[in-house]
C-alpha cells in the first residue's frame, strides 16, 4: 500500500517536472495548488485551482498538480481542521468582542444539513485556513520557482547541444 503511494507521488512529481511553460507560470500553479489545498472547501479545490490560475496567469496543470500532491496530508485532515477552525474562531471572536472562541464540542453531524453551520463552522475554518495556506503557498513558490529555472536551463542546454 504504501509502495503505491509513493509510485503515486513519484508520477505526479515527474508530471509536474515535464510540464512546459514559464518557471513563474508553474511555480505560481504549484503556488495556488497548495494554497487551495490548505482550505477546507472539499470537492470545489480543483476547480477553484483551475479558475484561478487562469485568473492569474499561471499554469493550471500545475495547479491541480499541486492540489493533488496536497493529498499527502489527508490522515492529518482532522488536526489541521481544528486548528483552522481555532485561529479563525479566535479572529472572529476577537472583532465581535467575544473572549473566548466558540466551541466544537457541540456540533453534530445532523449539523452539516443546516446552512447556518457554514456561520458556526465553515466561516471560521475558511477564515483560519487562509493563515496556513498563505505562508505554504509563499513558501512553494519560493522554493518551486528556482527548481522550474534551473529545469529551463538545462533543457535549453540540451537543445542547443542537439542544434550543434
């Protein structure tokens, strides 16, 4: 299983690193991935990866590459849920003048059938979701974008290698 796993993320690495565009234009696609992959927006990240990338220019591919590579972090799902939900209850607790954050240990599933959960529940993960997916999309950009130029040189390197 966990063979597979790795053969899994190897080929989307490999995918990724095959891709042919500009190094901005894909290090922001892996940017945007990992941005996305960070919110709890379940089932709506890849499309969103996609329009924004169109949006801002870069490489969708990447994006959903990026998204995808995000997967590696589902076993740990519940523990970023609740500390998205705690940063962002705290923040909106502290513009509504509320000491303490809500709490989850009220909710229940027959909870996620009313809208007003999105309010209680959703709100504050989308909103503490934004400050671990800000700093890991910086940070996957920094690091993609000097990997993407160097990919581009050595392929410029070989062309002009054949070309002679």
């Amino acid at each position: 299983m966990l063979r597979k796993l790795v053969v899994y993320f190897r080929s989307l690495v490999s995918k990724l690193l095959d891709l042919h565009d500009a190094p901005h234009s894909l290090a922001g696609g892996v940017a945007i991935g990992m941005f996305m992959g960070f919110t709890p927006l379940f089932g709506l990240k890849t499309l969103l990866c996609v329009g924004a990338a169109y949006l801002l220019r870069c490489n969708p591919i990447a994006a959903v590459v990026a998204v995808s590579l995000h997967d590696v972090v589902t076993p740990f799902w519940p523990v970023l849920l609740e500390i998205e939900y705690a940063i962002g209850s705290r923040i909106i607790g502290f513009f509504n003048g509320v000491a303490h954050p809500a709490s989850v240990t009220d909710f229940a599933i027959h909870d996620l059938m009313k809208w007003t959960t999105f309010f209680t529940i959703g709100l504050p993960m989308l909103l503490g979701s934004l400050f671990l997916s800000a700093p890991a999309a910086a940070i996957s950009y920094v690091l993609m974008l000097p990997v993407f130029k160097r990919r581009e040189q050595r392929r410029s390197e070989q062309q002009q290698g054949e070309g002679i």
